[in-house]
C-alpha cells in the first residue's frame, strides 16, 4: 500500500506543481490548502492544480476564444 504524503509533502508538492503557473495564492492560501487536501496523492496534486490552472479558460465564451 502506498501512504499518501504527508502535509509538508502536499504543500511541497502543491508549490512545485504551481511554480509554472501564473496564480495569485498567498503563502497562507498554499498551507490552507495542502491542510484540506489531506489523503490526495501527489497525482491527485497534480491533477488539481492542472484543473485551477485551466479554469480560467473555461470560463470564455466561444467569440472570446475564437478572437
């Protein structure tokens, strides 16, 4: 069985998956989050910081896309 990381492990996880990305969590957000996130993996991780990154994107209409 495989142990899903540890709070630091996940925040550190979180800070390496966003470091690419453009985003505006404080260091405070970053902490709150690897908290609440407890029992996910680091794909799990991965994966949710792909799916934020790509929210935006979701959100334009197809004219805003297709400008």
């Amino acid at each position: 069985m495989i142990v899903a990381p540890d709070e630091q492990a996940r925040h550190d996880l979180l800070i390496q998956c966003l470091k690419e990305i453009k985003h505006s969590l404080s260091k405070t957000d970053l902490k709150r989050l690897a908290k609440m996130t407890e029992n996910y993996s680091g794909s799990d991780l991965t994966q949710l910081a792909k799916e934020a990154a790509l929210a935006p994107l979701r959100e334009l209409t197809t004219d805003q896309v297709n400008r």
